[in-house]
C-alpha cells in the first residue's frame, strides 16, 4: 500500500514536472507571446500561498511541489516581463 505521503510526492513530481517545458521554451526562443501575464500572476501568488499553508502545516510534499513550482513560475512571468 503507498503512503499518504509518498502519493502527495509522486502527484507533486508531476504537477511541477509539467512546467518544466515551457519554462525550456520561453528560455531557448526568448518568446513569451503565448503565455497570460494575468494568469502567471494569479498562478504565482496562489502557488506563493499554497507554499505558505503546506509550511504551516508542515506538509512536506506539498512545500517542496510549491517551492520547486514557484522557481519555475517566477521564471515563466520573469520571461514574460522581458520578452513579452
């Protein structure tokens, strides 16, 4: 049987996981035509939240998806704000 921990690690893996090509892409091509600032704004700080409570409650897969998951969203609107 998996642990109640080892899933909540397995299902962060994924989640940050599936940012990690389009931060490459905004990255390599210096383009962030089709990425919403609105929605990376809202995204961040409800990911800067969501890092926040999992530290308040000392739920460590879900600290370390939203930290490692913040980086990446910071990147993503950092390259919008550059590249437009």
């Amino acid at each position: 049987m998996i642990s109640a921990d080892a899933l909540g690690f397995i299902a962060a893996t994924l989640t940050t996981a599936a940012f990690i090509p389009q931060a490459w892409l905004t990255w390599k091509t210096r383009r962030a035509d089709g990425v919403s600032l609105g929605m990376y704004v809202v995204f961040t700080t409800g990911v800067a939240l969501w890092l926040a409570y999992g530290m308040l409650i000392n739920a460590w897969p879900v600290v370390v998806a939203n930290a490692v998951t913040l980086l990446l969203a910071l990147f993503i609107l950092a390259m919008k704000l550059r590249f437009g």
